[in-house]
C-alpha cells in the first residue's frame, strides 16, 4: 500500500476521532463508554506509526528533519494521550491534540524534509531524543490542559457552567492532572537537558545558542511553577500563566529553532 494513502488514511481517522469527541462533548452523540473513540484513535496511530517508519528509516540513516520531527512528536502526545484516557479523564484534550497530529502527517506530505543522523553514536542521540520527545509532549498536552482549565475557570468564575463544561472533571481534578504532567514533563525535561550537554562541542559552531537559551528559560519557568504549587499553592490563572509561558519557551527552543535552521536558512 502506498505511503501516501496509508497517510491519508491515518488524517481521516485522527480527524473523525476528534470530531466524534468534539461531538460526545457537546452532547450532539451520547457515548458514554468512550473505549470505541479510543479504539480509533489507536487505529490512526497505528496507521501514523507505519507512515514514520517509512519516512524516517532510510538507507542513510535516521532522517529526523523539522517535519518528520514534528510528526513523530504529535504521535508520541496522541500516544501519550490516549493511554492515559483509558484510566484517566483526559480523553477530551484529544480535540485539539489530534487535529494537530493529522496536520503534522499532512505537512510532511507536501514539505518532505532531511536531516540524517548517521549511524555513529545512534544509540546515545537516540536515548536523547527519545527522553527529549517524550517531555515535549507531556508539557504540549499539559499547555492544552492548561488552555482547557482556563475556559473551565472563567465560565465558573462568570457563573455560566453550562454547556460542555458541566462534562469536565471538577476543576481540583483538572489542575491535579495538570501538575501531574507538568511534573513528569519537567523530571523528563531536565534529563533532556543534562544528557543533550554531553553532546555540545562548540555552541556557536553547532547553532545551538538560542535553542539553549529556550531551553535554560523553559527550564527555569517550570521550576518556578512547580516551587510555587509546593509552597504557595499556586494554582488557577497564575499556574495556567505560568504553563503556557513555560511551554512557549519550549516550543521556541525545540520546533523554533529547529524551523529555523533546517527550513528558514536552508
């Protein structure tokens, strides 16, 4: 079968997914047992993981260029996501998240990109980015979370909780689930962190400067959330702030800089 329809295949089902969720959201389907949308779901990361097999494993190497990055870490969130929605109620966050997946599989269709790593070292790089992906997209759904907190927030401080905000968990669950990301993100993150220095030889000469930068400031801004959580209890619009200001960094950091140098100055 070709690469492409496998492709396509997988945007369909990632997007009927979303939508299907969109709809047990707002009551226009009545779905209580949401296993079957999660069963869906799985189905188009099945189909996604087949397509990141074939872009990615090359006789040259691992081609890990800006879109095949940015497809593999939107299925590792899906991935990440709809594990947790089996024993979690996280399931809803798939809206946003999902869409997102089938845009990253669209965009390496029309922007193939390159960028090998070869052979030489492949297991230690590998460990890194692999750790590296994996707390990006903790702390990408803990910002959808964050998103979604908010909404919930000023409905209820507006005193209008109706509509799909009377399906949401309460807010204490949201924002304890929100810190349950946040910290693994970051446990995750720092690892990235410490295990990305060993390779650095020279900053400038690697173009690495303003990724670390982002990186230090990401680093730091969670910190500082999570500090406050367990001192002062931070939580609500100041938590929320404080996650969507630490997850811009890490975007700036990772994609950011990754656009950057493989698309905008190639």
């Amino acid at each position: 079968m070709s690469n492409t329809i496998i492709s396509f295949a997988a945007i369909a089902c990632y997007l009927a997914t979303a939508t299907l969720l969109a709809m047990r959201l707002t009551k226009k389907i009545e779905m209580d047992n949401k296993t079957k949308l999660i069963l869906l779901g799985l189905v188009a990361m099945a189909l996604h993981a087949t397509v990141l097999a074939f872009n990615m494993f090359t006789p040259q190497g691992i081609n890990f260029g800006f879109f095949n990055a940015a497809s593999l870490l939107s299925w590792l969130i899906a991935l990440i996501l709809l594990t947790a929605a089996l024993t979690k109620p996280v399931e809803n966050l798939g809206i946003v998240l999902l869409p997102l997946a089938a845009l990253a599989i669209s965009l390496g269709l029309v922007f193939p990109s390159e960028y090998y790593i070869s052979e030489v070292g492949t297991t230690q790089i590998g460990a890194h980015i692999l750790i590296s992906i994996v707390a990006y997209s903790l702390l990408s759904i803990a910002a959808v979370q964050a998103i979604l907190l908010a909404i919930q927030d000023r409905h209820l401080h507006n005193k209008h909780p109706g509509g799909f905000i009377r399906t949401l968990p309460p807010l204490q669950t949201m924002e304890t689930l929100l810190f349950q990301m946040i910290g693994l993100g970051f446990i995750l993150y720092s690892l990235s962190l410490a295990s990305g220095a060993l390779f650095i030889e020279d900053m400038f000469a690697q173009h690495l400067v303003h990724k670390t930068v982002f990186s230090i400031t990401a680093w730091t801004v969670f910190a500082i959330l999570l500090w406050g959580r367990w001192q002062y209890g931070w939580r609500g619009k100041k938590a929320i702030r404080w996650t969507l200001a630490g997850f811009s960094a890490v975007l700036l950091a990772y994609l950011g800089s990754k656009l950057v140098l493989e698309v905008v100055l190639k």
